[in-house]
C-alpha cells in the first residue's frame, strides 16, 4: 500500500497552500471523473452518462474553458446561423446534464494516479477516489501580457484565426509568432484578409521551411522581423499596433501600423501539469495518447480535446475525441468490474 504523506503528487504549485488532507480515505468513490468543462469534457459526459456510467465532471475554473472567450462560432456542424461560444458551451452543459452527468464546479488541484482507484483533490478541499478519470483540461493560448491586448480581447484581439479571422474580409490585421501556427494563421487570413503582416521577434522564424516558404512567397502577407509588440491601440475596438524593430540596438525604430485585427499565435500552454508525475507529455506538455486512441500511459486515465492535440485544436475534433474517451472508458470500466466479479469469485472457492 503507498503511503501518500511520502508521495511528491502531481500538482500546480499550492504547496504554500497545501492543507493537512488525509489522502488515505477519500470522502467519495467514484465510477467516473471528467476533468474539464470544454467540448471534449461535455462530450465525454454527454456520451459516458448515456453508458450509465455516473460521470461526476469537474468543471475547472474557467467553466466552459476556451470557447467562452471567444464571440460567435460559426463553424460547428449543425450551427447554420453561428452561435456565441458562451452559449454552446451552456448548451454543451445542458446536454451532458440532461442525461445524468454530474457536473460540479471545482478544480482538481492534486492526482494519485499511481494506485486504484486513483485519488484526485478537489480544490485542497477534498480527496475523491475514481476508478477512471478522463482528462479534458484543454489548453491555454499564451498572450503577450500587454494591457490592452486583455481590454481588447474579442474586441479584435484574437488568438484563434480559423474562429475569428471571417470578421476580418478585406481587413488588415497582424499576426504574432514565427512558429508553424503563427504561419497557418497568417495563411488562413490571407485567404481572407487585405493584408496580413506578421511580426516575428527575431531574423529568423522558427516555423518548419516549407511554412517559411509559403508564407514569404504570398503576396498578401508581410513579415516584420525582429518586430515586437508594445502597444494595441484603439480604445473600443482594435485600430493599430505600436510596434518596435530591433530593439536596443542603434538603429531600433519604434512605430505605429494601422490594423483592424491582432492575432497571437506564440503558442499554447497545455494544461496538464497537475498530471505530469504519472501522465507521459510532449516537451510542449501535450499529453501522449496511444495510437488512435485517448489512452494514456496508465491503463484507466483518457485524454480529450486539446490537452492533448497540439495540432487541430478545434471545437469539433475536442468533442469528437471526447466521444472516443467515454467509449474507451466504458470498455475499461466493463473489463474492470468483469475483472473484480472473477477475483471475488476465486475467493468464495
Ligand atoms: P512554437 O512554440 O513552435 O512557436 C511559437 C512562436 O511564437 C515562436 O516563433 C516564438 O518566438 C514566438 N513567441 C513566443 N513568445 C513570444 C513573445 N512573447 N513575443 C513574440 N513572439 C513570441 O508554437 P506553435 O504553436 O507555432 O507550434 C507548437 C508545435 O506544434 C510546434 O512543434 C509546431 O511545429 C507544431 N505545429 C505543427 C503544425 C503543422 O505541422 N501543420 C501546425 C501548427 C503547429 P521565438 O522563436 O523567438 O521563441
């Protein structure tokens, strides 16, 4: 039996935080846990509730997760007319709730996945066990950390072309980053926009060649290099960058552009560090899943949505993935208690 007191638990750094919790006996047992309230959390609930399999779900601290900060989707199948992210995602709850997911605000601050049932705290509050545990903790797009880029968020600052980059036809916008994304959001606009600068910070960009290539060779699209961002102007909506080019150095030139749109594409931060102990990642933190599949490296734990996909990051793959984990954990649970029925059977001979 593992002692938890000795055990370095997967966690955010609470330690300052950290209350005297005895981790040995779990207040609750569950079938089924659903870390995430985004499209791959809901689905998972929509579909494991449907396979009576009681799933408790977690919502995390941004309820909804990343759709909720973005205004109107329009390309979800079966959402003709767009809808407000908020409001899917309300729909998405609606669902998963309607047929018995158990949908409870909280976040899970701390993970055991090294024995069964696995042990998850909830808020440094309170200690569950889970059979199986379905990771749905999305990703987070990394901002610059400018003021005006959150007062102007969804007001034209976007870190999502493929959803906002229709309201920019005949536009002008920019895009920050010189990686592979930075590369496909400028390509995306430039199907759409006037025209599309992109601002990398350094002489080169990090974005595989090929990408490079097409990206310097379209005629819409104008890369600044060595190119930072100080400032977004506009005060209701997004007007202008205040940029500066080489910075330090003799010849740095600060400037204003004109734009309508303000695109981040510097990365994503996949949030899945409260796992990394027990859970396989990337060297970006994207959590490893198996082969077509949303198992993870310890039989039991699933991985949806965009905690685990560096690449579509999209609403509908996270739902469809979703779907995939529930069906997954069903086949586990099966397996688990025909397992636990054949045990108990061995004992009474
Ligand atoms: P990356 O981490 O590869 O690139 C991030 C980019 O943003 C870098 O150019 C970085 O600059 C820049 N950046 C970071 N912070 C700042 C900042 N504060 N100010 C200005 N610029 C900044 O992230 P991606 O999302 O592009 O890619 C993630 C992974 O997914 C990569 O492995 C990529 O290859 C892969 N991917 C593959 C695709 C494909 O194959 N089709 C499509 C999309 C992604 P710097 O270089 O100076 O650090």
């Amino acid at each position: 039996m593992v002692e938890f007191g000795t055990l370095n638990f997967g966690s955010l750094d609470t330690s300052s935080q950290k209350k005297e919790l005895d981790l040995n006996n779990p207040s609750e047992h569950l079938k089924l846990v659903i870390v995430g309230s985004g499209p791959a959390g809901y689905t998972a609930g929509i579909y494991a509730a449907r396979a009576n399999l009681n799933p408790v779900l977690y919502t995390g601290m941004e309820m909804g997760g990343q759709l909720t900060t973005t205004t109107i989707v329009e390309n979800y199948p079966g959402y003709p007319d767009g809808v407000e992210g908020p409001v899917m995602m309300e729909e998405f709850k609606r669902q998963a709730e309607k047929f018995g997911t158990d949908v409870r605000f909280g976040e899970v601050t701390r993970v055991d996945f090294g024995r069964r049932p696995f042990i998850l705290v909830i808020d440094e509050e309170k200690v569950i066990s889970a059979d199986a545990v379905i990771i749905a903790t999305g990703a987070s797009a990394k901002y610059l950390g400018l003021e005006s880029e959150q007062r102007l968020r969804g007001a034209g600052v976007s870190a999502c072309a493929t959803c906002d980059g229709f309201f920019y036809k005949d536009k002008v916008v920019a895009v920050v980053g010189g990686g592979d994304t930075a590369c496909e959001e400028a390509l995306y606009l430039a199907g759409l926009a006037k025209k599309v600068y992109m601002l990398v910070r350094k002489p080169y960009m990090r974005a595989s060649k090929i990408m490079q290539r097409r990206v310097l060779d379209h005629p819409k699209i104008e890369v600044l290099f060595e190119t930072e961002t100080l400032d977004i102007l506009g005060d209701k909506k997004v007007e202008g960058i205040k940029v500066v080019y080489r910075r330090g150095k003799p010849d740095e030139k600060v400037y204003e552009i004109p734009i309508d749109g303000f695109f981040l594409a510097i990365g994503h931060k996949p949030n899945s560090d409260v796992f990394k102990p027990w859970i396989e990642t990337d060297e970006n933190g994207f959590i490893k899943t198996k082969c077509k599949s949303t198992k993870t490296n310890v039989e039991g734990v699933f991985a949806a949505g965009d905690v685990q996909d560096p690449f579509y990051r999209q609403a509908v793959t996270a739902a469809a993935s979703g779907a995939m984990a529930a069906k997954e954990a069903e086949l586990y649970l099966q397996e688990l208690e025909e397992k636990e029925r054949e045990e108990k059977q061995l004992e009474q001979i």
